[in-house]
C-alpha cells in the first residue's frame, strides 16, 4: 500500500498483518492498555496479544526504524506487576535493541493508592529500535548553568609533547535534555482546551507534549508514524501537527470517532473510505 495518513478499526496485529508493508514504518509511537489499571473504561480493551503485536512492529519497522514504548504498571497492595520490564525484555528477545528509557515524569500528579507508599508519578517510554536509530534529533532544552559565562580555556600536550593552549567555545544557552522528560499533567495541561469535551471521558490520554516530543526527536517531516493502540488519537494528531503521516488503529469505533475529530485541526481532508471491519478473533 502507498502511504497518505490511514485510520483503521481492528485487531491491532491483525490490521499491521493486513494492511502494512513490511518495513515501510519509519516511527511507532504508542501507550498499550495497562494491564487492569483503567479496567472500568469504556474507551480502554485491556486484552491483547502481545507477542504478535511485537512480531508485527518487528516487520512493519523499516531499519533503524524505532519503537517507543509507553506503559504503566498496575500497582497494588504494595506490589507492582512489572509487566512494563517484561515487555521490554520481550522486545529486546525478539531482536530489539534497548536504545534508552526515558522517564516520562508528571508533576502535578494526584494523590492515589497507599498512603503509607511513596507516590508514583512516573512513567517508562522505551525507545526500542531495529538495528541502529535511524534518527535522533536531541531536544535542547536544558539552561546550560556556565552560560553567560566568558570563554574559558585549557592547557594540554600536543603530539610532540609541548604545552599548548586551546580556548573553549562559549557555552550554548541551552544543551540537550536528558532521559527523565517532565510535564505538567494537571487538569487539561496535558491537551489543548479545544478538546476537553472529547477527551471528559477518556482515561490517561497521552500528553500531546509527550507525543510530539518523540515524534521530533525520532522521525523526520514526511515519514511515517503509527500507534498500534491508536485510543484518542493523541499520536496522529501531533504527526500531522509536525508534518509527518500517521497510521492509526484501534479496536473501539468510539475511540475512532473521538480520534478523527481531534486530527481535523491538522488536516483538512481526512481519509474516510481505508476502514476496515474489526478482526475477528
């Protein structure tokens, strides 16, 4: 298939099965259901397969091509699932090199679970990718401490072993984040206002911040990103907002509805007649 920008309901291993090339994905951006965390949820299908979903981003993936990975663990009773790690490892199992994990850390966050337990107001995104990324374009956004400071210089030996100095360059108002990325999840800080009576319903969607942060630092403008567990669109929205193309899948018709209105601000004709049916199981 020829790539525009694609919305599909189904089965998410089954669609990529179906309906995508092998190696024709330059980005997969995605938050899988979490376990029993939002099990109440009329916009959430907890269970999936998670071998074929890994098995088909594997094939989709174009080399260097890369996978970031954003899942909670379900917390109780003082322990944690860990399937987050497992998944991970799984990934890495099948061929997957771990490039980082980045912490996606919220500030804001509510108070939830026991009290006696410190809070947990983090997520993993892993940055999984098929060989060697293929892109990394760095954030720079940390204030650099020494900046406004005078050029400074150094004393070393050259290679015939006489002293030599050499003036360092001015140090850069800002130099590249690290691995712990922090937003502001309080309220509707996570998405614009023009969709808060889209999403009133609609548990954790991901920070379009967070979204458009991978998708800048791990795809180039007209590449193609999907999110496998496509929810409120947050993924397709923000790859059409930084002119890139998008796939999107998921099972729920209300999830697809909510989705494309939400990427009608970034797109004026939306792709109505490449739906397919959902998969049977």
């Amino acid at each position: 298939m020829t790539f525009w920008d694609f919305f599909f309901q189904g089965e998410c291993s089954a669609v990529m099965a179906d309906q995508v090339e092998g190696e024709s994905i330059d980005l997969v951006v995605t938050s899988p259901p979490y376990g029993e965390v939002f099990d109440n949820s009329d916009h959430y299908c907890n269970e999936y397969d998670f071998a074929a979903v890994a098995e088909q981003l594997w094939r989709v993936l174009k080399p260097g091509g890369q996978v970031c990975w954003n899942e909670q663990d379900k917390e109780g009773s003082g322990d944690s699932s860990g399937l987050s790690f497992e998944h991970c490892l799984a990934f890495k199992a099948i061929g997957f090199k771990l490039v980082k994990v980045i912490i996606y850390s919220k500030f804001a966050q509510p108070r939830r679970g026991d009290v006696r337990l410190y809070q947990t107001s983090h997520e993993y995104v892993f940055e999984l990718a098929k060989g060697f990324p293929a892109t990394v374009h760095q954030i720079e956004d940390r204030p650099n401490r020494t900046y406004g400071r005078p050029a400074d210089s150094h004393t070393h030996r050259n290679k015939n072993n006489k002293k030599q100095q050499q003036w360092c360059k001015p140090p850069k108002e800002f130099g590249a984040r690290g691995t712990v990325w922090v937003y502001d999840t309080s309220g509707g800080a996570s998405y614009e206002w023009c969709d808060k009576e889209l999403l009133n319903d609609f548990p954790a969607p991901m920070p379009e911040k967070l979204a458009g942060d991978l998708i800048l630092s791990f795809s180039n403008p007209e590449e193609v990103v999907l999110d496998p567990f496509g929810g409120a669109g947050t993924t397709a929205k923000m790859a059409r907002k930084y002119n890139r193309h998008f796939v999107y899948i998921d099972l729920l018709p209300d999830n697809l509805r909510i989705a494309k209105q939400r990427v009608a601000k970034y797109h004026n004709k939306l792709p109505l007649t490449n739906e397919v049916k959902p998969s049977a199981t």
